[in-house]
C-alpha cells in the first residue's frame, strides 16, 4: 500500500498514520476512511454515493451522517481544512496535489516520519515549594502542571506528567530513572510569593550528560500567573531543539480576575488523587474562579472533568448521573465555545458521549480530537484508549493505552485501565501483570485487587480469585467484617454460599456491574442479566465494554442480551 503526501501531511494507510510536519495526527474511525478516499483519489471528485457505498455498505444513511463525520475530519486536520473542497448537492475533492511517496522519500525524517531526537520526551518535576506558606504549596504541582499542560499542546514535544519522576524512582534518584527511560529533558523549579510578585527559579537538565544546561528566573506581579507559566513554557520550547513552540503557537487566556488563575491551579491540585474529598474541594474551587470570571475556558473544562468524577461508579456516585452528566457536557461545550483548541474540553465531552449519551460516533470525534490537540495528555488517551477497546479495536486501543503509560509509567489509574484493555483483548495475563504492577506502585489498593479478582474469576482460577476477594473486602470501609464471614461461608458451606454473600454487598453498594459479572462466575445468567438491566437504567460508567466483556461473551446468541446491547446502541460482535 502506498504512502501519500499532501500539504504538510504524509498519510500511511498501512500503518494507520497521518503525520503532520513530524507530529502524528489522530483521526477517528470514519473520518479516517474518509481521508484514504480523499488522498487515493488525488484532487478527483468523490460523489456522496462512493462514500457511502465504501463507508455504510448495504445500509441505508443519511446525507447528514456523511456531513458529521467529514466536519470531524476537518477538525482533526485543524487550520488546514481548507484542503477539503465541498461539491455542493455532489460530492467533496481534496484541493490539493497529492504525491506517492519512494521508500526513500518515506524514511527521510522531514517526510513525516519525526527525527530521532523528537521522541525524547520532556520530564517535568513539580516545583520545589519549601519558601511557601502551607496555603500555597499547592503552587508547585499547579504550575509545573500548568506548563507541561501547555507544551504538551502546543509542540511536538512528548511532555510526561507531572510527578512522574518521583513515582518512578523518588527525588534523589530522577536523574537516573529519566536516562533509564529515555527522557531528554527534565525540568526543575522553585516557586517563591511575595505578597506582590511570584518568582519562579527553573533550570533544565540534559539528561543523556546530566549537566544544567540551561537556567533562568522568572518574576511576574502576582496578578499575572499566566504571564509567568507562558514566560516559563516559551522558554523551555526554544531552549530545547526539537521542540517548536514558534511554529504551533503558545496561547492562554488571561482571566478576568487574577484570583480565578490561582483558585483553578489549586482545584487541579485537588483532582490528582482520585478520591472524594479532595473532588468535593475541587468542584468548590473550580466554581469560585467561575464567579469572579464566567469566561474561564479552562476553569470550565476542570469543572467538566470534576462533575464526569462526580458521576462515576468507581467513586461511588458522590451525585447522581442525571444531574452530574448534564451538568459536565455544559462545563465541556462552554470550554470548548470559549477555547476551541482546549484539549480537556473536548475529552470531557467526548467521555460525556461515552459515558452517559452512548454516542460512539460523537465520542471517538471528540476524544480523537483532544489527542490530536494535545498528544500530551494522559487523560484523552488513556479516555480514546477505552472507547477503542470497547469498540473492539483492541490493536488501537493498546497502542493508545501505551502511550498514555508513557508519559505517565506509574499512574494507578493508567495501569489499571491498560489492564481492562487488555482484558478486554483476551490478553488475560497482560492484563494481571498490568494489575500487579498497579499494586507494587500502590499496595493494597482495593480497586486493583477487586480487578484481579474480576480477571481470575473469569478465567476460573477460584482458590486465588477468593483471596483477592477477601482481601478487597478488609480494604472496604462498608464491609467491616464480612471478610471473615465469607471466608468462613466458604470453608463451612463452599464457595457458591459465599459467592451469594459476596454479590449480595455488590448489589446494595450499588456495583451493578461487578454483581452482572459475578452472577456470571456462578452460571446465573438470567439474574446476571437482570443486573445488566438494572445498569442500563442507572447509566453505570462501564457500560461501553459491555460487548467486549469476556463474562458476556457466552451470550451474544441471548435474545436478551442482545436488547441489552441495542439500548446501548452497541453492534452484537460477530464470532
């Protein structure tokens, strides 16, 4: 198959690739089949009919389905849209010439594919904050994050999360974890306020050597906080030789009221560790830098992905779906309207879709276009990665997994979702080492031990499913001894008197979907059905890997089923 230049892309159907000047461009699935029509047409009309015929065959659609999957082809390709002429009432043709690129054309680097040196990421450490008051601390984790936040979406550069350095090897030692893994950069700061100006000391690290090869001190009114985060990133984009700021263009919003920038960094700090006071603080904090400026575009996006986090069944639903969803798609379409090029904007509503709208065709648009707007960001990816998944795209879905576990090696949550990707692949001891490593990073973690427990059920390994159980069961605050009632259930009586109890907790705690999956591991699939049911009424957040499950396999022949999946407007895998 050929590889096609056009513009400044180079495509390659083959691999599944479209590059632009060295830096990879996602596209969703439609769109994508779009494109490949475009370019192997090379400038000629493609009617509407060809498309559907090659897109929809044997189904009958409508011309504005067509219309919203090439307006998310547009999106993707950003300010070079105009590259796509519309036909009015006919059809569409790319307008401009294309080439077929030789094998040598193909592996020269300015032909799309990037220079080596390009994919060394940059480590970013949260800033040093020992000359802060208590109430400011937070300024560390806020700021670096603000900056890698803003590389990540405007360069080519591969940005880690920040914090990374420290989960991998622990401060002494970041220096030799960066070289272990490859990163090329590593940036470091201090953070210092007065009661009028914020200073911030930053030197970057050449890691391959080890030396500081460059240093500066920023120093801005308190009132300018973006002036000062903008001021750092420019400067790390022109230090570093093959990341290109000048080309994308560093943009941010200065907010109404400078309070807002500082109540939004600290709500971010809020939302790191995934557990429910520091949510209900966040959602507090996002909310007052929205009072003093209604026009924040990345305080909405933060409010978004709060309210997704307030609607999740792993956090226990602090509020009700009904009202925490459609609250999160306002915050993410008011973002988005602000700031199109926001990339968490989009990611929020693209989970919204996912989650809540059960709109795969919106949400792959939206999700594929957060990463395409951030290659960076942890959270798009790791979002597309599991809509891929669910969709059954499992090759895709784990390269996106993978990238996301890049740029954040020991995020708990990564790991754990790369570990249902995996499962979802039929790559069960994938998926255990993925959970495993999830532990070593995290010990004790309830949820990583209920996964394990999930998986080796699955694959009927019950002596070693049952420890994980007990074990998530002492982890639980609502299950204060029911542990040893289980596991004395299972010596006197067996497993499946023990098994009743144990689905009988997931029901009242409201785990639907755990209950679907162990009425499953016990031959009940009518009553596991009835949970499946009950999920659909409540909106439960892993409904989208219902047709993937491997519990649920065994009932793609089940009428019920299969009106299970038709709520979920989710296609019965064949097979």
């Amino acid at each position: 198959m050929s590889v096609y230049s056009f513009g400044p892309f180079v495509l390659d159907p083959a691999e599944r690739r479209l590059v632009h000047s060295g830096r990879r461009v996602a596209v969703p699935g439609k769109a994508w089949q779009i494109l490949v029509l475009l370019v192997e047409a090379d400038g000629r009309l493609v009617p509407h009919e060809t498309f559907r015929a090659r897109l929809w065959p044997n189904v009958v659609v409508e011309d504005r389905t067509l219309t919203v999957h090439m307006s998310t082809l547009r999106k993707a390709l950003g300010d070079d849209a105009e590259f796509i002429e519309t036909v009015a009432r006919v059809g569409y043709r790319l307008a401009v010439p294309v080439r077929r690129l030789s094998e040598s054309d193909v592996a020269r680097p300015g032909a799309g594919n990037p220079p080596p040196s390009a994919a060394r990421p940059l480590a970013v450490r949260p800033f040093s904050t020992r000359d802060l008051a208590d109430d400011d601390t937070y300024l560390g984790v806020g700021m670096a994050d603000a900056v890698s936040t803003a590389l990540g979406a405007a360069t080519g550069l591969p940005v880690w999360s920040v914090g990374a350095v420290e989960d991998i090897a622990g401060a002494s030692d970041a220096i030799a974890a960066c070289r272990s893994l490859g990163v090329g950069h590593l940036l470091e700061g201090a953070v210092r306020r007065s009661a009028e100006r914020l200073q911030v000391s930053a030197r970057l690290i050449d890691v391959a050597s080890g030396d500081t090869q460059w240093t500066a001190r920023f120093d801005q009114p308190k009132v300018n906080g973006v002036a000062l985060q903008d001021a750092i990133a420019t400067w790390v984009a022109t230090s570093i030789p093959y990341a290109s700021a000048a080309e994308a263009g560093l943009h941010s919003y200065r907010p109404q009221a400078a309070r807002a920038y500082f109540l939004q960094l600290e709500a971010r700090a809020h939302l790191k560790p995934f557990t429910r006071l520091p949510l209900i603080k966040a959602l507090t904090l996002f909310e007052q830098a929205l009072a003093l400026d209604p026009e924040y575009a990345m305080a909405h996006a933060g409010l978004a992905s709060t309210y997704l986090r307030m609607a999740s069944t792993a956090m226990l639903r602090p509020l009700q779906v009904d009202e925490a969803m459609p609250i999160a798609r306002r915050a993410a379409q008011r973002a988005i309207a602000l700031d199109e090029r926001l990339a968490e904007g989009w990611a929020a509503l693209g989970r919204v879709k996912m989650e809540y709208d059960w709109d795969w065709d919106g949400a792959e648009a939206d999700l594929a276009h957060a990463v395409a707007l951030n290659p960076s960001s942890v959270e798009a990816l790791a979002s597309l990665g599991q809509f891929l998944s669910a969709m059954g795209r499992h090759d895709e879905a784990i390269d996106a997994m993978q990238r996301a576990r890049q740029l954040d090696p020991r995020s708990v949550e990564t790991l754990q979702h790369l570990a249902i990707v995996y499962w979802m692949a039929g790559l069960s001891e994938h998926a255990l080492e993925s959970v495993d490593e999830s532990l070593r990073v995290l010990p004790g973690s309830p949820r990583a031990h209920y996964g394990r427990m999930m998986i080796l059920d699955q694959l009927g390994r019950r002596e070693e499913a049952m420890a994980e159980r007990l074990t998530t069961l002492r982890g639980l605050s609502v299950a204060q001894g029911l542990a040893e009632q289980v596991e004395a259930l299972a010596r006197a009586q067996g497993w499946r008197a023990a098994m009743e109890v144990w689905i009988s907790l997931l029901e009242r705690t409201n785990r639907w979907e755990g209950a679907a999956q162990q009425w499953m591991a016990v031959g009940e699939v009518e009553r596991s059905l009835d949970a499946l049911e009950h999920c659909v009424r409540a909106r439960t957040t892993y409904l989208c890997f219902t047709a993937q499950n491997p519990y649920f396999r065994c009932l793609r022949d089940n009428p019920r089923f299969q009106r299970i999946l038709r709520a979920l407007n989710l296609a019965v895998p064949s097979g």
